[in-house]
C-alpha cells in the first residue's frame, strides 16, 4: 500500500508538471527551473520535444545517483522523469491565455505543486534534485548557489534566445515555484529532527536500519507528565525527512518530533569519501 500511495503521487505530480508545461509556459516561452528548464530551451533550438529530453539529461543523473545515493530514491525518481515524459508526449501544447504573466504565475503554481508533492512523499522529480542530494554529501558547503548558478544561465539564456521581457517572467515563474515549494515541503537541504519518545532504543534501531545518520541520544522529562524520556537528535537531508516519519510513526506514533531549518553542518555529517 505504500508504494501504490508513492506511485500515485508520483503520477499526479508528472502530471501537474506536464500540463504546466504544455498549456502554460511552453506556449508563452517562459521557462521553468533545473533541468525542466534546460529541456525547454534546448527544445527551442533542436529538432526533439522537450520531454525526450529531459528524459536524456536525467540518464546520467540516475546513475550518479544509483551509484552514490540508493536504488529506491533514484528509481523513483527516474519512475517519476519517464512518466513525466509520457505526459508530456500525450498532453498537446495548448495555448490558453495570451497573457504572459498569467502563463508564468501559473504555470510556476502548478509545476511547484507537482514537484512539492513528489518531495513530500519521498521521491523527487529528477535531475537537479538528484545532484544536490549528491553534492550535499559531499561538502557542508551552502548548496543555493548551484540552483542560483543554473536557473541563472536558464533566465540569461531565454533572454538571448528570445527577448528580456521574456527572461522577467521566467524570474517570475521561478520566484512563485520556489515559494510554492516552500510551503508543501521545503526547499531547506538540511534539517534537525528533535524526536523526544519513551522507545529510544527501538527507534535509534529503525532510524539506523533506513537512513544512514549518526543520532545523539539526550536524557528528557515530560515537563506535565514527569514521564522519563529521551530526545533523539539527528540532522537529515529533505529527501530523507519522508523515510523518518514513517520510522517514527510505525515504531512511536506518540513521539512529539520537532524539525527546524538547518543553515550548516560541522563535524561528523556523513560524506562520500
């Protein structure tokens, strides 16, 4: 039941991003962010749909990633890049509004609710996602500026290629996509959990056996139940924050867990050696 739950978010999301594509920023030549992006603009200036490619620049990014994050991330995600493909194959381009700004905002909307969904349930929509989970188990360094760096030369690019007024409303697509994405999971890559629980063995256990973090172990009391406890504290990447919750749900449903915004790591945050 649980994959079934994934692949149906997984679906819906490529979806979503297909009908952005195709009914809203295609037609107005606004651009979307990451490879998505990408595949548009090359799209614009080759003989092949921007679904293929998207597709073909997704294929070393899932060896990369199956060789250095794990088969079940990187399958569903690649899952979520074919179906994306397929949609947006079958879905034709459509022209609704011929109003630019209408085809940005929403057109960004819809894209950030598919992708913030896929997010949400543990999988991701592909391409820079994948080399930002690869990246940030590499370095502690501050990973927004490879996404700056890339939807940079998206925006420059879409300016050349066609106008600057174009290239605006591309920074408007990717503004309202980011904010939206924000709001349904986050666009932080590293977060603390604080998981207080009257079961730190069992969970320090199941925590250990599904995702690879070091946890500190800190002795607590229920200030109105005087209950003793234990806060379990650990730092996870945002594509893990789905595989924990099931662990803390299916092991201590009752543990009051608390996750912030992590700004840096230093010290023992596991690396690719």
């Amino acid at each position: 039941m649980e994959i079934l739950k994934k692949l149906v978010v997984i679906i819906v999301g490529a979806i979503l991003l297909a009908v952005a594509l195709n009914i809203f920023l295609i037609p107005a030549n606004v651009f979307a962010s990451g490879f998505t992006g990408v595949a548009q603009l090359l799209a614009t200036v080759l003989p092949i749909s921007t679904g293929v490619l998207l597709f073909l620049l997704n294929i070393p990014v899932a060896i990369l990633g199956w060789m250095k994050i794990g088969k079940a991330f990187t399958v569903y995600s690649f899952v979520s890049v074919v179906l994306t493909m397929f949609f947006l194959e079958i879905i034709p381009i459509i022209e609704i509004s011929q109003d630019i700004l209408l085809n940005a905002v929403f057109g960004g909307v819809i894209v950030a609710v598919g992708a913030g969904i896929t997010l949400k349930y543990g999988a991701s929509t592909g391409g820079l996602d994948i080399i930002a989970l690869i990246l940030s188990r590499m370095s502690d360094r501050p990973l927004g500026i490879y996404f700056f760096v890339l939807n940079a030369i998206i925006v420059i690019t879409s300016g050349l290629l066609f106008d600057w007024e174009k290239a605006l409303y591309t920074l408007v697509t990717l503004y309202v996509t980011s904010r939206i994405i924000d709001a349904i999971h986050t666009r932080h890559v590293k977060l603390t959990a604080m998981i207080v629980t009257t079961k730190p063995e069992e969970l320090r256990e199941a925590i250990h056996e599904k995702i690879t973090r070091g946890i500190t172990r800190l002795p607590a009391k229920g200030g109105y139940s005087q209950v003793d406890k234990e806060m379990l504290l650990t730092v996870i990447t945002r594509y893990e924050l789905y595989d924990l919750k099931q662990v803390i749900q299916s092991v201590d449903p009752q543990a009051f867990t608390n996750i912030v915004e992590t700004a840096g790591v230093f010290g023992l945050f596991r690396k690719e050696q």
